[in-house]
C-alpha cells in the first residue's frame, strides 16, 4: 500500500537554533497536542484512515517530531507537556490505530521557529494546490523574513524563480484563484495570464480558457494575440484626380460613383449605386444601353 502521508523525509530547519536535541524518545499519545498555530486547519477524515492503514501494515516510517511545550489536549482537554511541531496526521493516524506510544523526534525550537517549521511541512506536500503553495510562501516572507533564495531549497522548488513565479499567481484577480485551486487552470496557464497587463483581460480570458479547457498551447495563442493584435489596414482616402473623377461622373449618371485603384494605379473598379430599377434603367440610357440594341 503506498503511504498516503506526503510529508517530506527531511524538512529544513528555519534556524541553527531549531536542531534536534539528539532525543528519540517513545511518548504516550495522550502526552501530546497538536500545535494550536498549525497551518492546516482541514484533516480528510479518509486520508486519515488511509494513513492509519499504511502505518499498521508497515509502521511509523517518519517519525513525529515535537517539543516541550504546555499545550492544550484537544481531545481531553488536558495539558500536555508534548506539542507537535511535525506530523500531526501520523498523530491522528496512531489514536485511530489505538496505539498507545509513537516514537518521535524531540528538537528544541521557540513559537517562531515552530511557526515555520509547520509552514515548511504543509507547504511541501503535494496534494497542494497552488494557491495553498503560495500563500505558504508569503506567509514565509511576510512573517519570518525568508527571502525566495531561501525559500526555494526549503520548499523543494529548486531555484528563487520557481518561487517568483508561485508567487505571481496570487497577482492575478482573485476570481481565478478558485480555478487555480481546483485544477481548472494550471500554474502555466496562471503564468501566460499574468502576461496580460489588464485585470479585466486576465479575468474574461482565464475563466474562458477554464470553462473551454484550453491547453495552455491554445492559451498561449490567445494571449499572444491579445499582446499583439494585427493592424488592420487602413483604407487610403482616394486623391484629387480620382476624387474629381467620381464626382463628374455621379453628377452625368445621377448616382454616387466610386472609382477604386490598386495601390500600383493601373487597375482598378468603377461601382455605380443604383436605389432601384428605375434609377439603373436612368442610368443604363445615359450610358447608351438600349433593350433593343443587338
């Protein structure tokens, strides 16, 4: 059974000063508490459940990590000395199971550096959606000072432009922010969107490509066509000679005249408007045409 629990084998620590304290220890599960600050406020009941199966057929593969810190049971209501820093789907994975004691991982970290610990963890699982990802990374910004260069080894995102790039979806209008998230639209879909200068462009065309299901190659064509829209040409006003030509003629025929020249001058149309029979029969006897004419 593959494990349903994405979390990363090694998560960066945030700081010198959160290193593991050399403890592997076997605490009771009653003992501890999730983090109240912990970022992940929704737990799939499935998943845990799923979890739980994974563990009681190959047991605990990652190991809790915790710290001493009084925290509040949610369970009992109780202080516990033990609070999770990492792995709280495992924690609830093992009270499903029953089991009595988990064997976890004791670092000596503060809040702030908890904080960012939990952030790390959440940030780096892969049923994220992309919107999750990027708020993760601000918040990482915003609150602890990272900088994308620092980021981007912490979250796996390999270098500070896959970052920049995260970063910009949550530029684009919030009504699209729903489509990122559900997979309607892709992080490169978001990417070739940000490209347009105006919201209201970005908006109409995303939530076409969304309700349409453009590959982000028929995106791309979109997008670059709204950037660079063909010129249509512009109709050349005639010049003196021909202007003079149609005005003589409309004035013998009775009629408006167009005369119509190829850009090189040698060829061209001659269009005589008519409003209705009688009128063309006017103009067909100025010209000379009779019905009985062989």
């Amino acid at each position: 059974m593959t494990s349903h629990d994405s979390t990363p084998n090694v998560v960066s620590m945030p700081s010198a000063a959160a290193k593991e304290t050399g403890l592997r220890r076997e605490i009771p599960v009653d003992r501890m508490a999730p983090d109240p600050d912990q970022p992940r406020k929704a737990f799939d009941e499935e998943t845990i459940k799923a979890l739980a199966s994974n563990i009681a057929a190959f047991g605990l593969i990652n190991r809790i990590t915790v710290r001493k810190a009084d925290t509040t049971s949610p369970i009992t209501g109780d202080i516990v000395p033990w609070r999770i820093v990492s792995g709280e789907r495992r924690w609830r994975a093992l009270r499903l199971l029953g089991r009595m004691t988990a064997d976890v991982s004791v670092i000596s970290a503060n809040d702030r550096e908890t904080a960012a610990l939990a952030l790390i963890e959440n940030t780096c699982r892969e049923d994220l959606n992309p919107i999750e990802k990027a708020l993760g990374v601000r918040r990482l910004q915003n609150e602890f000072g990272y900088s994308q260069s620092e980021v981007a080894p912490m979250l796996q995102l390999g270098d500070r432009t896959r970052v920049s790039k995260l970063l910009s979806l949550l530029d684009l209008p919030i009504e699209l922010h729903p489509l990122l998230a559900d997979g309607s639209l892709s992080t490169k879909h978001g990417e070739l969107l940000n490209r347009l200068p105006q919201p209201g462009t970005q908006t109409a065309i995303g939530l076409q490509a969304a309700h349409e299901g453009w590959s982000t190659r028929r995106l791309m064509q979109v997008v670059d066509q709204a950037l660079h829209p063909k010129a249509t040409p512009k109709k050349q006003a005639p010049d003196a000679n021909v202007r003079r030509l149609q005005e003589r003629l409309g004035e013998i025929l009775g009629t408006t005249v167009t005369v119509r020249t190829a850009a090189n001058g040698r060829r061209g149309d001659v269009v005589i408007k008519f409003q209705n029979l009688e009128v063309l029969s006017g103009i067909l006897e100025k010209l000379g045409y009779a019905e009985d004419m062989p």
